[in-house]
C-alpha cells in the first residue's frame, strides 16, 4: 500500500473524514483534506524537472491555504514505518475538535 493511502487509512480508521483530490478557489487541487480540524496534507511534489516553477507553485498553494487559515501537513518524501504514519496523524487529531 502506498504511504500516502496508508496515512488516509488511519485517519479513516480514526474517524476523522478525509476529503481526497479537493480543487481550490485558485485553481490548485490539494491531496487531502480534513474539514472539521481545518488541515491540509500534501504530498511533496516531485521537482526533479522544472525546479524552480514546481517549488513555486507548491510555496503559492500552501502560502494561500495558510492564509486562509488552513494548517498545512507535507507528507515527506521518505519512507515511513508505521510508527512515523501514526505519529504523522497524531499531528493532526488536536485540530479536529477546532
């Protein structure tokens, strides 16, 4: 399974409703995103080609969901056992009652 399902299967299994490949008011489609904390998890783009304009595209999307009041969570690129899963979620639970 791929990390990413796997992070959405935990916050899934915790109850938390997840909302997958939402469109922005800017034209952005984020990866994830968990309504009642107000988070957003990203995955980090792939900016192996055309450096420059991947990272500024990806600085613009997560300085305007921050600035809509939006938490934003990079998923890292690395791999992640399950322990790093759980406690990749474990950032998100304090924010759900918000």
């Amino acid at each position: 399974m791929e990390k990413f399902e796997k992070i959405i299967s935990v916050l899934k299994q915790r109850e938390i409703v997840v909302l997958m490949h939402r469109p922005t008011r800017w034209g952005y489609v984020v990866d994830a995103v968990i309504p009642a904390a107000k988070v957003v998890v990203l995955k980090m783009p792939d900016i192996s080609q055309h450096v420059n304009v991947a990272m500024r595209m990806f600085l613009d999307l997560t300085n305007r969901l921050e600035g809509d009041g939006y938490r934003v969570l990079i998923m890292p690129k690395n791999k992640m056992d399950g322990e790093q899963i759980d406690a990749f979620c474990d950032r998100i639970l304090p924010f759900k009652s918000l």
